[in-house]
C-alpha cells in the first residue's frame, strides 16, 4: 500500500499510516458507496528508509518492491 500511495498519490507514508489505508479501503469495500471513510496518516516514510523504503532490504527479506497497478 506505501507503495501504491506514493505511485498514485505522491504520500510518502510510513507503515503505520500503510495499514492505516489498508484498513480504511477494506472498511470502504464492506460498506459500499455512500459512506464516509476517514483515517490518520500517523507517520511518515522518513524513519523508515533503511529498510521500509530501501528495495535491497525489502528485496533480501522476500517483499516485492514494485507498486501494485491497482489495489481490486
């Protein structure tokens, strides 16, 4: 989701503020249109540079590093 935030929007967030969106866009799916979703974007991805954001680190642990084209 980072990823796809950065990609798609220009927010450079940080894990917490991650799966903050990741929870947001499943309440969003289960309610359907029509309702209002609001989370906090609690941190930023500065801290997270040395591993969070650095493709080698992420790439070595099995993580993907690509941005997902859509998020269905």
């Amino acid at each position: 989701m980072s990823r796809w935030l950065m990609a798609n929007d220009g927010l450079f967030v940080g894990s917490s503020a991650s799966i903050n969106c990741v929870a947001a866009l499943s309440i969003a799916r289960f309610l359907g249109p029509g309702h209002t979703i609001v989370t906090i974007l609690a941190d930023s991805g500065q801290r997270h540079l040395t591993k969070f954001w650095n493709d080698a680190a992420m790439t070595d642990l099995g993580h993907s590093v690509v941005a997902p084209g859509s998020l269905d």
